[in-house]
C-alpha cells in the first residue's frame, strides 16, 4: 500500500501473542479443479481445464473484511498470491515481478504496449438457465497514479459460443460496454488520496491514507455482478484475464466470488411475450387462449407433449417443460406455471348518460380487462 505520508507503527505486545481482526486467509497450494469448484454454482457445468502449476491462484476466506462481501473465493494475480503480503496494510507497495509472459489478446487491446505476468483462468461450460452471472471485484496497487495512463494494468472477462462474436468482454459497467478497469473506474490521478474529478466512482473504493480495507492493495472496485445471455445447454468458452502492463510492478488482482459463477435462477416461460415468475399464477377465460413461449434450445418438451418452442394452450391445468440437449447430457427445467379458469367472457351492454359510455352488465374478475 502507497502512501503520501510518513507511517508510525507502534506495537503492542500482550501476553506474547498477537491476532488479526480482518484479513484473506489464502490456499495458494490448490488444482485448476478446486478452483472451478470453487468458482461454479448450481446449474453451471465447467469442464475442467488442465492443472495450474504457478504462482497467481489461490483460494480466499475472508475473515472480517466487511468491505469485500464476498465469504470465499477465487484469487487471481498478476503476482504470487502470498498471505503476509497480500494482507500487509504497511507495506509501500505489493510488486513482485514474476517474469512471465503476457497475452496477445490483451496486447491487442492496449498496443503498442505490451502485457508481462499474464494469468487466466479459462474453461468450457454449460448452463441450465438462459442468463448467467459472474461476480467480482477488482483490485490492484496501481490507483492512483496509473489512472489514465496507457500503461495501466488490464483485466478482461471473455465469452465465445452461440450468440456472441469471439472473445466478446463481458466485463462491463452496467448498462454501458465500457471494460471494466483503472482508467474507466476511478477518482481522478493522485499520488495519494484520490481527489477527482470522478469517472464511475460509485464504483470504486480508494485505499490511499483512507484505511478503507484492510489489505494492501491501494484500490478496489466495489462487487461486480456480470450478467449475459446465453442459450441453455449449449457449450460456452470463458477466460477470464489478468495481466501487467509496459512492465510487471505492481501487482493487481481479481477476487471472484465463491460459487458467484451461477444462472439467473430456472428458465422462465413466457406468457404472451411477457415472463412469468416462477410458479406464477396465471388466468385463462372459458373460450379464451394463451401463448407459452421458451427459449432457443436444443430440443424442448412440454408437459403436454409437444416438442416446439411456443404453444398455445386453451385449458386451464399445471404447465412446465425442459429443454435438453443430448450431446451435452445437459437437462435445463422450467418451474410449474399454473393456469386458473376465471370467469367467462360476458358480452357487454353498452349505455349512454350524455358524453359518457358505460358497461353496467360487467362483472369484474381477474384475468379479464376490457378495452
């Protein structure tokens, strides 16, 4: 941790013991497979990379940073993921210079630099729900002298598969394509406490003479929750990058939350264009009709046996479906959706009291409106 003024530590020593009361307890001795454990909720299947044999990975458990909400995880780093000095809140600066090499992707992005100390995590996976989320948080020593500078360090999170163009960023701020990093998540260029002018500061955390976490890392972006569309059961490519920039000082970091890698709960089926909540209620009139939709798949099957994607459904009943895809074993379920009779369809008497017309014979019901 950099800072703009002198430090005073002073010790105290009671009963010959000491204790930490906030810290990353970090497994740097861990598999590429206890790592993608790690990493994968419910309903996402990752087919394992190779083994990971080098420093930059590890497993975290936060104890007492309530700044990083995260109780477990995955740490990546451009530098080795040590304990002592990942949690030193003293030290002028955490940067250890690795000597690996970096990535062309990413050394197509920030050309004509190059990147050094280049680590990733990268996977197949399959999803069992049409949306899927990451979550993370970036951190790194750079803040906040390398804001807006070209020689910045970089992460990106990159996905390949059926609707997405190869190695499109899915790191992102929400709501805009903007990446993700030191130059678009800042509070202005300090070589100390950040003092503006802010660019999407909301989402970020200065540590420089703040004390606002208790690790070394001079700045932190706040959580993260990366959501993007996919296509149920169909196999996915992911890497997730992390990489120094012009030279390899200073280390940066990703902290990806413990099983945060998820779908966004079951498939949804649509009612007239419009999706329902799961086990939602919904109304049919006596002669009227209804729309299910699901989305794009493999092959689908409703309750009631038919094999397209939209149906039309004229009684009332329980409806669910799935969505599978045999070459990938991969099973995808909608929860119940429940269809209730309602009332019938009444034709209406229409009466005139000057400029106004009203309908007196009309019982009101749920699932009928007139128009």
């Amino acid at each position: 941790m950099k800072s703009n003024f002198n430090l005073l530590v002073t010790l105290f020593l009671l009963c010959n013991s000491y204790s930490y009361s906030q810290f990353l307890n970090i497994n740097d001795n861990v598999t590429s497979t206890a790592l993608m454990q790690n990493l994968q909720g419910p309903g996402i299947q990752i087919i394992y990379p190779a083994p990971i044999v080098m420093d930059g990975f590890g497993l975290f458990i936060n104890n007492g940073i309530t700044q990083i909400p995260y109780a477990n995880g995955v740490i990546i780093s451009t530098g080795p993921v040590d304990e002592n000095e990942i949690n030193d809140t003293a030290a002028f600066t955490n940067s250890t210079i690795l000597g690996m090499p970096g990535d062309v992707t990413l050394n197509n992005i920030i050309s004509p630099f190059l990147t050094y100390d280049h680590h990733f995590l990268e996977f197949d996976f399959i999803s069992t729900s049409d949306t899927v989320l990451l979550e993370a948080i970036f951190a790194t020593e750079e803040y906040n002298e390398k804001v807006n500078q070209q020689t910045a360090d970089i992460f990106r999170i990159f996905i390949s598969g059926p609707g997405f163009a190869p190695n499109t960023v899915i790191s992102t701020i929400p709501g805009t394509q903007i990446p993700v990093g030191i130059n678009t998540v800042n509070n202005g260029q300090s070589a100390g406490t950040s003092t503006g002018p802010c660019l999407n500061c909301n989402y970020f955390i200065d540590n420089v003479g703040t004390g606002a976490v208790d690790l070394g890392y001079d700045g932190y972006t706040s959580p993260f929750t990366f959501k993007f569309p996919v296509t149920v059961c169909e196999t996915y490519h992911m890497k997730i990058s992390i990489a120094d920039v012009f030279d390899g000082h200073y280390d940066s970091a990703l902290l990806l939350k413990g099983n945060g890698f998820r779908p966004l709960g079951q498939i949804q089926i649509l009612v007239n264009n419009v999706p329902a909540a799961p086990n939602d209620t919904v109304y049919i009139c006596q002669g009227g009709s209804l729309t299910l939709s699901l989305p794009p798949g493999n092959f689908h099957s409703w309750v009631t046996g038919d094999s397209s994607q939209t149906i039309t459904i004229t009684q009332p009943g329980i409806y669910n479906a799935v969505i599978f895809n045999p070459t990938t074993s991969c099973f995808a379920f909608t929860s119940n959706l429940v269809v209730i009779a309602q009332g019938t369809i009444q034709t209406p008497v229409i009466l005139q009291n000057g400029n106004i017309l009203y309908a007196p014979n009309i019982i009101p019901a749920p699932g009928i409106t007139y128009q």
